[in-house]
C-alpha cells in the first residue's frame, strides 16, 4: 500500500512512530504510517496505515485506510477501510469498500455506500457534496455554490448533489479549482 504511486502527486511518506495527542490534518496527498499512539482527530489525503503495535483514539478521515493496530473511533474512507487480521476496531464506519481479513476484529456499525455510489463494473465513486467539500478542503456552501453556477462537474438527485470522482479529480488538474 505505501509503495503505491500517485502520479498526480510526489510520492509523500511520513512514518510517525511517537505518541502523540492533538488535531492532524492533511490537505496534501501523504502516504501516513502510524505505529505508536495517537489521540485526537486525524484527517489525510492518501493512504494511512495504523501500524500492528500502533494504539489510535481518534475520528479519522482519509481515502485509503489500513488499520493492523487498535483503533477506538470513527472512520470514514472516500474509497476504502481496510482490516487486517490484528487489526481492532471499536466504532463507526463509513466507506464504499470495507475488507476484513480473518481474525481482524470490528465492533460498530458500518455504513457502505452501495450500488447508488458505484457503477457495476466500473467501479466509479460518486462523492456528496459534503464529501466533495472534505475532499477539497473548501466550504460546503462554496462547493454547492460552484455545482449551481456549472463550475464543478455534479448532477443533481432531488435537494442533494452528486459528483463523481473521477471527474472532480479531472477538474483539479486541468487548474479549474476557482
């Protein structure tokens, strides 16, 4: 999982392995390892790995999350929770994709997005609008305000809006951010 690229992005690695007690925050893209203990909140762009000794009280927000270690709070992915077979998880989840391998263990209750968020076999990922609004570090009522005036690439479903991923991701790197 760390030694994946990210093309958009240089490769970022920040190995932490300290206690620590505080807010994180991340607007970059980093590939985060935490293997000693955090308590708090924890937001990140990228992939974070809770390593196998690694002992976390905190709400975490990210995109790809590996969790070996023990974890009391909630977690939400944009794309994916994953659980290792020493990994203990105590609270929610949120995310399309969560994988639980053999002996890992989960106490919460979950919620996936189902088939609503993702197109069989494509495997796109459609965000919310407060998803969106996480996603780019920006306001929710800026993000709202860019769908109405057709600057951000959304559909609307009813009162709530709906953006792919891939084409918010596009959007970033053709410089439209306003």
């Amino acid at each position: 999982m760390l030694g994946k690229k990210n093309d958009a992005h240089p490769q970022k690695v920040l190995d932490v392995d300290a206690s620590l007690q505080g807010n994180l925050v991340f607007k970059d893209a980093v590939n985060l390892q935490i293997n000693g203990s955090f308590e708090g909140k924890l937001e990140t762009k990228g992939d974070l790995l809770i390593g196998e000794h690694a002992v976390v009280r905190a709400d975490i927000i990210g995109e790809r999350i590996t969790i070996a270690g023990n974890v009391t709070g909630d977690v939400s992915a944009l794309s994916e929770i994953r659980l290792t077979s020493t990994a203990r998880l105590l609270g929610n989840i949120k995310a399309p994709t969560f994988v639980i391998e053999k002996g890992g263990v989960f106490q919460g209750s979950s919620h996936m997005l189902g088939s609503e968020a993702r197109e069989t076999g494509s495997r796109r990922l459609f965000l919310t609008l407060d998803e969106v609004a996480h996603y780019l570090s920006v306001e929710s009522n800026l993000v709202s305000e860019w769908a109405e005036n057709g600057k951000l690439p959304g559909a609307r479903e009813g009162k709530n809006w709906r953006f792919e991923k891939q084409k918010v991701d596009e959007w970033i790197a053709n410089g439209r951010i306003v």
